[in-house]
C-alpha cells in the first residue's frame, strides 16, 4: 500500500471511530486486521506502544468481564434448569 492509501485508510478509520459509525466498525477493523496480519515488526514511538499497552489492557479486562459474566449466566441457568426438573 502506498503512504496516500494508508492516509486514507487512516482517515475512513478515524471518521468511523469519531463519528461512532458502528455500521462500518466490522469493515474498518477487518482492513485495520489485514494490515497488521501482513507485518512481522513495527517500529513505534514509545507513546504509541504504551497507548497500545493500556488499550489492549482495558480490551482484555472486557472481554474476561464478559466472559465471566456468561459464566455466571450460564451457571444460573443451569441452576434454574435443575431446580425446575425437580420441582416437576
């Protein structure tokens, strides 16, 4: 890609994330996702890297706070389940 190709991507992506287009969030992580797939190393500035850092940390605490809240759905459910067929 070229710098004015990625510029642009950069630009469509900022719009999309800024203006909370949720509609296209799946498309611009999916070219977002390919351009990071293709690289083996990238050379950032130390700001970026720890911007990275704190964004992937408040991610991974979301989706484990999902996940063990699924968990605990799931469990309540199973509960109900059981306490149901008891009762019949």
């Amino acid at each position: 890609m070229t710098q004015k190709e990625l510029a642009h991507l950069i630009f469509l992506s900022e719009v999309v994330l800024t203006g909370k287009k949720k509609s296209l969030m799946e498309e611009t992580l999916q070219c977002l996702l390919y351009i990071v797939k293709s690289l083996e190393e990238v050379d950032l500035p130390d700001s970026v890297v720890d911007q990275i850092e704190r964004l992937t940390g408040l991610i991974e605490t979301d989706l484990r706070e999902e996940n063990e809240r699924m968990q605990e759905i799931h469990s309540h459910l199973d509960w109900a389940n059981s306490r149901r067929k008891a009762l019949e």
